[in-house]
C-alpha cells in the first residue's frame, strides 16, 4: 500500500482497459452556481428509489406531514425509509411513472404542498465524535440514504462493514458528459463533504482514503486541496479525463491498481466506493439531523434557455424542471409516425447512461443527477425515431471500448435469442451500461438497450425462482408442522387413554362411573351398527316376505276355484238324483226341487264367497303393503280391498254362469219329459 501511496504522490496511475472521449458539453452549466427552486405544488414520491424492497408505508390519504417526517419505514436492512421533503397533504398513493428506462408504473405518495416548509423537531449533533459505531449507523439509516452515483444501494449496509479497510475512495470524477453537479457541490460544500468523509473513516477506519476526481474541474480540486490541509490521511488523486474513470472498478483499477473480478465486490479486496454526495448526505444527516430529501441536479441542454444546477426536491416532477429552465418544446420537437404530432425528447441522466422519457410527470429520485433537454442540431439521434440499426460488420470496436472487457456483439446476440443462460457465462452483468460500446459502434446497434431489457427479464425471473423456492421452503415447513401436530395429538391422545384406564382400574365411585360410561357408549355403538346391519337387509326381507305372500294368494284363488267347483258339482248332482220316470205329481214337484236346489246352490255360493273371503283376510297383504311404503320399493301392491271385491266378483260371477246353466237344464229336462208319464200304469187302473 506504501507504494500505491508513492506512486499516487508522483502523479502516476494505471490505466483500465477501453474507454472513449466522448464532447463534454459542460461548459454549459459548470459556471452556474446551484439555485433554490420555489417550491412546487405537488410532488410525487416513489416508495422504492434504491435496489432492494421498498418501505412500509406509514401514512394515509388525508394526513398532514411535516418536513423531514418519514412516510415510510424499515423492517430489514435493503429497505430506506422515505421522508417528506416539505410540509403538506398526502392526497393520494396510487401507482404512477417513476424514473425507470422501461417507464413502469410503481406506488407513490402525492403530497399537496402548502407552503409553509415547516420542519419537524430536529436534534442537531455538535460532535459527532462522540457518537457510537452503531449510533451512527442508525441515524444513516433512519435518514435514508443510499448510494447517490447511480446504482442506489443501501448506504448503511456498504459502511456497517469489518473494520480492516485498506482504501476507503471517493468518487469525485463526474466523467459523464453534459453534468456538472458533483462539480458544483464541491466547489460549494467542500467542508460538509470532508465532514462526510470524516464520519466515514471513523466507522470504516480505512488504511489510506483516496479522493478520485479528473482534471477537468479545477475549481474542485482546489477546494478539496484545501479542505484536506489538516488531513494526511486524504489524498486528493487528479486523474486524467477519460470516460468511463467514473465506474467503481474501473476508479479502483486507475488508483489502486487492482482488478475486481467478475462475480466479486470490492470488499472482497480490502476496498469501499462512496460518492462526494453520498458523503455530503451522511454529514447533513448525522451532524443536521436531515433526512436525504433533495440533491443537486444538472439541467441543461441547448433546448432550455437557461441551463442551470439546482437543488431540487426529491419528487418533483421532471416538467416543473424544465418549466423554471425556460424549456420550449419546439426546439426538441420529436418526429412521430403521425404527420403532425411531435414528441419532446428530454433524458433523465447524461447521453451515455440516461434513458429517454415521454411522460413529464417522472419524479426526481434519489440518483436522478441531471435531466438533459437537447436541441436537434446538438444531438439528431435523440430525435430519429427511425430505427437505422444495420447487421453488425463485426468490426470489434466495442469490444475494443468495453471498459469491462466484455464481448458486446456476442451479448447482443444471445440478448436477441433470450439466451439467459449464456449471457450469464458471458457475464452479462458486470456490464455498467456505460454506453461506450453504442457509442463507436458503426451499425448505430443500441446496444446498451438490449443489455438492460435482458438483465430485467433474467432478474425478473431470478425472482421467480427466489418466490418459487420460498413457497416450496413453506410447504415443505407446514408439512413438517401438521405431521408434528398430529404425532403430538396421537402422544396426547395415549395418554389420555392410559390415564382413564389407569384411573378406571381403581376401584373407586369415580372409576366404577368411568367404566360405566364406556360401557353404556360401547352399547349404543354396538346397537347402531345392529340397526345399520339391519336396514341393509330390510330389501332382501321384504322381497321374501312378498314372494311368501304372493304364494298365499294363489292358495286361496285355488281354494276359492275349488269351493265354486264343489258348489257347481252339486247343484249338478241335485238334477242327475232326479228319475226320469216321475209322475205327474213329481213333475209338479219339480217347481219345488229346483228352487231348493237354488237355496242349495246360493248357501254353497255363500260358503264359497266366505271361504275365499277368509282366506283373503288371512293373507298378509296390509302388512306387505306398509313394508313396501317404507322401505320406498318401487313396486306397487294391490290394495287388499280391491282383490277382495275382486274375488266376489269372480264369485258372484260363477255363482250366476251356474244357475244360468241350472235354468237351462232343467227347463231342458221338462221339455224331454214322455207324455205317458203323466198316464196312470196298468197297476194303477187295477
């Protein structure tokens, strides 16, 4: 390290691989000095403005807040906080466009201001010294902030680190053409930015801090030089201007002369990177008790009258910006496909890294350092929407310009194929979308857009993946839990089982009552099975029972059929007893005999209709009946009353066919009687 520190006195430093040189264009607002804004009337604040989750939200439509007053709060450590940057009204939180190249939509606070500013208690710290590591700690993470340079990671996580820190750097090289506004803080707030750095040597407590800023801001350097007399510890490192010095390894490499390998971070190497307005924040938040709630943002561009840096609010929308900058939408008017409607063309962010807005309404963030509104003649591609990208000539400029020594052409490809897998091995994401590789490439291929669409849609299913293994991780819990659950319900349940057998076993009143309580519910079990079992053969019963039945009744309609066959026998036998050779008087007499040989037939008739009367009133047809209604047959039996009526029926029936044959005979009979019967025999006239 002693000889890093020899060479870094001499002036000499490495050099990183690539880079280009690209306009500067800052002489348009490095000698503008940085301006208050009149507060807007609303600001929009997005819950998330760094990587990791967003805070839970802590206030409702409807509040009052105050300045400085947190809206949202943190529950692990990749969330920030947000706090209100005036005072006013939260009038809704609903989702809106948010400062992202995709122009996604994520939930906001919009708060009404009211002017008044008005601040919430503060506890301003006169030493600092005397404070705790981790007093420290929390009052940056209670101020929310995060890393300022652009990627917006979480401060107190990168500093709440092992304390064998051999570089702490800071990055002041601002290598992005067109901004100015590092620049411009350091010129003017130098002593807070040294206090920043300070509070940070004394929770790190690095070996050598290293202050890198490129040679093109003379102002800044001075100031720093002077800021850091009474400090041996800080080196102020001028660095030759070349874009990108800016980026974290390529910084590490030019001052230290050590290269971060893909898939490392620089802690592993002893080293930490801040931002001179990350710095700036931690001393307003620890020694002010100021939560980040503005920053310093370059607005410039030859389409505003009035390039300027200012400190503008976070939340204020990008058109408000523009409006006090003197913005005229005629002079970025964008062709569109219809023939008379144009769009303004304004960039969040530098040419290089910024990326294109349509909706003026984005907010200012928290790594939102410059809005750029070019004219047509300063920059025509940010005003071509004809898409005039070629086959790649593999030419290997961009290959040659990479300053993270990537194969762009071979990355454009697999993006294109949505190869994830192989962007991966090419090492997709140790690209820092410089923009280097888009710039020298002579197909106009806008590569550094295919790069970010693939990284969100592998991060997108990175948490996918995460979600999915979670899920699994709680399925797998839960099913762990219930089988527990039911292994303890069983241990209980023996217990219990043991301990009123145990207790039954005694000869007690309690244990002679236990014994006959399971006695009586043993019983009503076996009794319900008993007429479970017996409703389950009630069909088959009931089918014999009917076919019994249907046996009986066949028995009596022979019985019946019998008795009219006796009866019909003898009547007839009453009229064969008659002899042919009767006398006069006996053929008078047969008026007599035919009418007792009726009463004969009619008592038989009578006995025969009894008879099979008793017999139908002997068959078990009401109670076949009354089964077959409860057990729900389908069948229907004939009712009893109606066989019976039946059979008299038939009876009666029989009875009349006999005496009509009766009739008939014995009329018969008369007709065949000789003459000479009625004539006296010899023996009578003797």
């Amino acid at each position: 390290m002693e000889s890093i520190i020899h060479r870094i006195s001499q002036g000499k430093f490495w050099h990183f691989h690539g880079g280009i040189h690209p306009p500067e264009q800052k002489h348009l607002t490095s000698a503008k000095p940085i301006r208050n804004l009149p507060l807007p009337k609303q600001l929009i604040l997005p819950l998330q403005q760094h990587i990791g989750r967003q805070g839970d939200l802590i206030v409702k439509v409807g509040d009052k807040v105050l300045k400085g007053q947190r809206l949202t709060q943190s529950s692990n450590a990749m969330m920030v906080p947000i706090h209100a940057p005036t005072s006013g009204t939260v009038t809704a939180i609903e989702k809106s466009v948010i400062a992202h190249p995709s122009g996604l939509r994520e939930l906001c606070v919009f708060i009404d201001v009211d002017g008044d500013d008005t601040w919430r208690a503060r506890e301003i710290c006169t030493d600092y010294t005397q404070l705790s590591h981790q007093q420290i700690i929390r009052k940056i993470a209670d101020a929310g902030i995060a890393g300022m340079g652009g990627a917006g990671f979480p401060t107190q996580i990168k500093v709440n680190t092992k304390p064998d820190i051999n570089f702490l750097i800071i990055n002041a090289a601002e290598c992005e053409p067109y901004i100015t506004a590092d620049d411009l803080l350091m010129r003017e707030h130098s002593a807070a930015i040294i206090d920043g750095i300070k509070i940070l040597d004394q929770l790190l407590n690095p070996a050598f801090i290293l202050i890198g800023i490129e040679d093109n801001k003379p102002q800044a350097i001075k100031a720093l030089q002077q800021a850091t007399l009474s400090n041996e510890k800080i080196h102020v490192c001028i660095l030759p201007t070349k874009y990108p010095s800016g980026g974290e390894k390529q910084l590490i490499k030019l001052l230290t002369g050590q290269e971060v390998s893909s898939g490392t971070l620089p802690i592993n190497l002893g080293i930490i990177v801040q931002n001179v307005a990350t710095c700036f924040a931690i001393s307003d938040a620890v020694i002010n008790d100021t939560p980040l709630i503005r920053r310093v943002v370059t607005l410039t561009g030859k389409a505003l009258k009035k390039p300027q840096n200012v400190w503008a609010l976070l939340g204020t929308p990008v058109n408000y910006l523009l409006e006090q900058s003197g913005f005229s939408n005629q002079a970025t008017a964008r062709q569109t496909s219809h023939p008379q409607k144009t769009t303004p063309s304004v960039i969040m962010g530098g040419p290089m890294m910024g990326f294109s807005i349509l909706n003026e309404q984005v907010p200012i963030v928290k790594t939102s350092n410059c809005i750029l509104a070019p004219s047509r003649a300063e920059m025509p591609s940010a005003f071509d929407n004809n898409n005039n990208e070629v086959e790649c000539v593999r030419c290997g400029q961009c290959a040659d310009v990479c300053p993270s020594q990537l194969l762009p052409q071979e990355l454009q490809w697999s993006a294109k194929a949505k190869d994830h897998q192989q962007l991966t091995k090419l090492n997709l994401f140790d690209c820092i979308d410089c923009g280097a590789c888009a710039y020298v490439c002579p197909s106009q291929i806008p590569l550094v857009q295919y790069y970010r669409i693939a990284k969100a849609e592998i991060r997108q299913q990175q948490l996918l993946n995460v979600k999915s293994e979670q899920a699994k991780e709680r399925f797998e819990a839960r099913k762990l839990r219930l089988e527990r659950e039911k292994i303890a319900r069983e241990e209980k349940h023996k217990k219990a089982a043991a301990a009123r057998k145990a207790a039954m076993n005694k000869k007690t009143p309690e244990a002679n009552a236990a014994k006959s309580a399971v006695a009586a519910a043993l019983a009503r079990v076996k009794a319900k099975k008993n007429v479970e079992n017996n409703n389950a053969d009630l069909p088959e019963a009931i089918n014999i029972k009917q076919k019994n039945n249907a046996e009986l009744d066949d028995k009596a309609h022979v019985k019946a059929a019998v008795a009219r066959a006796k009866a019909k026998r003898l009547a007839k036998q009453e009229n064969i007893d008659l002899p042919k050779s009767a006398t006069k008087e006996q053929t008078s007499e047969t008026s007599d005999s035919d009418e007792k040989a009726h009463v004969k037939a009619a008592i038989a008739r009578a006995k025969a209709k009894r008879l099979a009367k008793q017999e139908n009133i002997d068959s078990p047809k009401t109670e076949i009946k009354e089964q077959t209604s409860n057990t729900k047959l389908k069948g229907r039996q004939q009712p009893a009353k109606e066989q019976d009526n039946t059979d008299e029926k038939k009876v009666s029936i029989a009875a009349a066919v006999a005496k009509a044959k009766e009739k008939a005979k014995a009329k018969a009979k008369t007709k065949k009687t000789p003459k000479t019967s009625s004539q006296p025999t010899n023996e009578e006239a003797k």
